[in-house]
C-alpha cells in the first residue's frame, strides 16, 4: 500500500439471520457466530483486510452494533462506526460511509460475513481495483466460478468491461453461464474514490442522494435518526449505480470465495477445515454430544439451546422458508 493515498476497509454487517436459522438469529447474526476455528466471519474479515486499508469504518445497525464493538475491541482496531436506525439497504449504507470520507479517499467496501482463501489473489485482485478507483472508476470483483452455483447473482464480463448484472438464476440458466465461460459470481464487494460514488449516486438516484445526505448531516457521533432514515428509498448498490454507471469496471478475481450463505456452504467450508462426518457425509453442529445417523445420508444437525434444524443438505435454500413461517407466527425463537 503506498502511504499518500488515504484507503478506508467499509465493513457492511446488517443481517437477521434468515439463512443459517437457529445457528444465526437477530440477535447474533451469522457474521458473529464464533464458529470458524474460535473466530467468527466479523472477525476474520478485519483481519484480513487490516494490512490493506489504513482507516476502518463499519457500518452496521442499531440491533446490533454493540457486536461489533466487540470484536473491534478484540482486533485491537480503531474504527469510524456509522450506525444505521433502520436498515435502508445498500445504497444508503455505502451512501453513509461515502459522506464520512474525503472525496479523494479510495474506500474498499465489503461485506462481513464472507469467507475468501487464496490470499495472494485476493491481495492482487485488491490492488488492481485500487489502481482503477484512482483513475475514477467504480470497481466490482467478480469471482470466477466454480460450479453453476443458484445462491449467488452474476456478472456477464468481457476483461474488465461489465456486459450486464443478473439475478439469481435457475439451475439451468446457471449450468448455462457457466458453459459460456465469461460470466462471474457477483461477490458484494466494490472499490472507489467516495466522491466518485457520490457523484454517480446524485445522477442516477437523487433522491437516495439527497436524503442520505440529510441524515448524514444529522448523526450525533455516527448515530442516525429514525425518523430521517425512513425517507430514504431502499434501493440495493446494484440497481442505484452498477447497473447503470457507465464508470463500472470488474476485476476477475480467482481468490476462492463464499458468502456462506447456506448450510450447505457451510457444511463444504466446515469440512474443508477437518470437521467431522460420518461415512454417508452426515455432520453435526452446534453439539459436542454424541450423535448417530442410521439410515440418513448427507444430513446437516444443527442444535442450539433452544432450537433444533435437522435438514439434508441438498435442501439448505429452503432455511429461509421456516425463517419466514417463524417470522409469521412472530416466534421468539427468531431473537
């Protein structure tokens, strides 16, 4: 990193835990479960981007911004905290650590429940966007994939040129992007010079603009009004800006990535790391009891103390589903 340009790491950590229910709940989203080797997601993603950024901001939501102080507090890190009084999306929260920068400062924003390995791609990849914020651009980092994955959004890329943003697609739309080689997991991760975003912001969603703006310039140390914050649109990065900047470069990145996003993701990240399965691949979490599958192959047990998930791992999507019944029936079991 070379010391005359400023670079702030912009951890994002909203999330109420729909995904990974009842590992994960609004109380304790999945970005703080200390399950990664006695570290949690949070954690891991300060660490890896400490020697890459020279200031740290984290923008997160009143419900929980106390568990991020936590673990900035464990890291030993000094932090710029923005702390949103409802969650308006992407759009806004970018918007927020946009105002709290100098126009010129380069912001590298990322998500704080991802898993990356290959960390000299990840470096390389890193560097290269940084190179292109300086020369104005607004850079998205797209994975190269390595399955027709349905969980993720995709970026159809020609070298750095993005061709076009798509959703989430269907099994077989996905089997397709793969077979035409030049498309990307879209990973949630940007870099720019803050005055850049802002000004791509005011022209393509000036009322995002303006009324992040005013509720910017309303924070009492970093804590935003409600009642202000209700009147920003809530309108994901993507849609506002990527999709229709005509600044947008992606960088290919072949640093190995999940948004852990699924049980299933899960499970593969857990196993990598020598937690235990039985011979039909059935796994246990959460549970230092003896357990014991007959009969059942691939299945995923999770316990907590108060809830129970038995599923297949083929079928982790679904989590969301019961999520939402829960959620109906306003259960406690959610909190």
């Amino acid at each position: 990193m070379s010391t005359h340009k400023s670079i702030t790491h912009v951890i994002l950590t909203g999330g109420v835990g729909s995904r990974l229910w009842p590992l994960s709940r609004k109380s304790q989203p999945k970005q703080y479960l200390e399950i990664f080797e006695g570290r949690s997601l949070f954690e891991i993603t300060v660490d890896r981007n400490s020697h890459l950024a020279n200031k740290v901001m984290v923008v997160g939501n009143v419900d929980n911004h106390h568990l991020s102080g936590k673990v900035m507090d464990k890291t030993n890190t000094s932090y710029i905290n923005i702390v949103e009084a409802t969650p308006r999306n992407t759009a806004a929260a970018i918007a927020f650590a946009a105002f709290a920068s100098d126009a010129n400062d380069i912001l590298i924003v990322t998500p704080s429940d991802h898993i990356i390995d290959l960390m000299d791609n990840y470096n390389q990849a890193i560097n290269e966007a940084v190179s292109k914020a300086e020369e104005g651009f607004i850079v998205t980092f797209g994975v190269v994939p390595t399955k027709p994955e349905t969980g993720y959004g995709y970026i159809e890329a020609k070298g750095d040129k993005v061709i076009s943003f798509r959703e989430k697609p269907n099994e077989t739309t996905a089997k397709d992007f793969i077979s035409k080689g030049n498309f990307l997991w879209n990973s949630g991760m940007f870099c720019f010079k803050a005055g850049v975003l802002l000004e791509e912001l005011k022209q393509f969603q000036p009322d995002v603009y303006e009324k992040s703006k005013a509720v910017w310039e309303s924070s009492k140390e970093g804590f935003l009004d409600f009642d202000l914050s209700l009147e920003i649109p809530s309108i994901s990065i993507d849609y506002a800006v990527m999709e229709r900047s005509k600044k947008i470069k992606v960088v290919p990145a072949s640093f190995s990535w999940s948004d852990l996003g699924s049980f299933e993701s899960v499970y593969d990240y857990l196993v990598l790391k020598g937690h235990p399965v039985d011979q039909n691949g059935n796994m246990v979490i959460g549970c230092e009891k003896h357990t014991t599958f007959l009969g059942l192959k691939n299945t995923i047990f999770v316990y907590t103390d108060s809830a129970n998930l038995i599923l297949q791992k083929e079928n982790s999507q679904d989590v969301k589903d019961i999520y939402s019944e829960l959620e109906r029936q306003n259960s406690d079991l959610l909190n």
